[in-house]
C-alpha cells in the first residue's frame, strides 16, 4: 500500500509540479579504457541547483525511492558485473514519505564496466531515470543517453538526452562512416571482384542504345543495391541490435555455408 500511495504521489509531481524541470539535475556521459579487453563507462549526476537531493540507485528491493541506469537489451553480452556507485552517500529517514532513503547532495556517479577489445567499436546507448527532491516536491525524470566506444580511444563523452549530441560524438560517427566507406572501396579490389567487371560492363553496354542510356541503368543498378544492402543492414541491426551482422560474419558456420556462393 505505501508502494502505491508513493507511486500515486510521484505521478503527481510528474504531472503538475516540477517534474519536468530537467535542469535541476545535469547529466554527462564518459568512458575510459581500463585494459585492452575493458571499457569503463561513466555516468555522472550532479544537482546543479541548491537544496537538491538526488537519490541513488536500488540497494534493497524494498526501496521505494532511487534512480536507475538501464542499458539498452543488445548490450547485455558486452556487460561485465553490475552497475557501481560512487559519491557521498547519505541516508536518513524521510519525513514526508516515512520512508529510509539514500542520497547525493552534490553529485555521484554510476559505472559499468563493458568487455570490449580495443579494437572494436561499440555504440552504448540507455536511459537514465533519476528521482530527487527538491521541497516538498519528488520530481522523477527520464533521460536518454548514448556514446560510441572507437578502437583505440582512452576517453570520450557521449551524448545525455535526446538531441543533445556533443562534437565528440559526431566527430565518432563522422570517422565511422568514412572507415565503413572506405574498407568497402578497398573490398572493391579482391580478385573475386576483377572477373565481374567485364561482365557488369558489359551488361550495360550492350542492353543500352545509347551512352545516356547505359549511364542511366549503371546508376539505377547501384543504387538498386545500395538501398537493398542499407535497409536489410537497418532491418537486422534494428530487429537483432548492432552486434548481429558482425557475429554473422564472424561464424564459422555461417562462413561454411555461404562460402560455395561467394
């Protein structure tokens, strides 16, 4: 009953007080490479405003009040032990709630470690909601956040809530693309590629009337496949996470059965 009644008390503030005042609380995320298999990721909360009370994560399951950090499903075969806490933690008994808490006043951090090789990339993305008072009121709010961990980094920030990317998170997507770009021109020059090359070319020119024409058809047919590719790699990605085309073509099985057809 006293769950519900905190529940019911907490959607409340949500709805008509200062629940949605985001700026009590500032979020940023970092990473730091432990080990050459081990990538600590950093999330830090810090009131920013006086007289705030910023409630820590879960310790006993009958804890009614906290905040909580939940990555995102397909990272669960990267993760490595449970989510740590540091910061001046404190607790006392809450008045208004009748309840034991536990709470920052200043600032804490959350860290998790992932097992990542350092020359992997790996995008972590999750949500962070975190629960503070500030008054008589127990606002609860809900932040998205996500960071690219890039082979070889030793630190980087990533991107707290929706929307608010840094420079060096585009810059991380930027290299990406161009590495993703690049290592495809490069797969262009495999010797199973050369014997195909009089055979496109040559489809082309002799079904084309004209040379508009057969430039016509040699732009259609590759972006014809570049569409294909992008939506299926969007489709596996989006159904499967970011892992499952690189363990695919990692499997040994699945190299055995679709090596006869390369």
């Amino acid at each position: 009953m006293k769950r519900f009644l905190l529940s019911f008390w907490s959607v409340l503030c949500t709805l008509f007080a200062i629940a949605q005042d985001t700026t009590a609380v500032q979020l940023s995320v970092d990473q730091k490479r432990a080990n050459k298999d081990e990538v600590i990721v950093t999330i830090t909360a810090k009131a920013i405003k006086p007289g705030i009370t910023l409630y820590t994560l879960q310790k006993k399951p009958d804890d009614a009040v906290f905040s909580r950090v939940s990555f995102d499903s397909s990272l669960a075969g990267y993760l490595k032990g449970n989510i740590t806490e540091k910061g001046n933690v404190q607790s006392k008994r809450d008045s208004i709630l009748s309840l034991d808490v536990s709470f920052v006043t200043d600032s804490v951090q959350w860290m998790q470690t992932f097992n990542i090789a350092e020359t992997d990339t790996l995008l972590v993305k999750g949500t962070v909601a975190y629960m503070f008072n500030m008054g008589d009121e127990y606002p609860s709010v809900e932040k998205d956040f996500r960071l690219v961990i890039m082979p070889g980094s030793t630190g980087a920030k990533g991107a707290a809530a929706a929307g608010n990317g840094s420079s060096g998170q585009r810059e991380s997507l930027l290299w990406i693309f161009l590495g993703a770009f690049g290592g495809g021109l490069l797969a262009l020059l495999t010797p199973c590629v050369y014997s195909m090359i009089p055979v496109t070319v040559s489809f082309f020119t002799k079904r084309s009337k004209t040379k508009q024409e057969g430039i016509k058809n040699a732009i259609a047919y590759s972006l014809s496949i570049i569409i294909i590719f992008t939506l299926l790699g969007f489709l596996i990605t989006l159904i499967f996470g970011p892992a499952a085309l690189n363990n695919l073509s990692t499997n040994w099985i699945a190299n055995l059965f679709f090596s006869p057809y390369s």
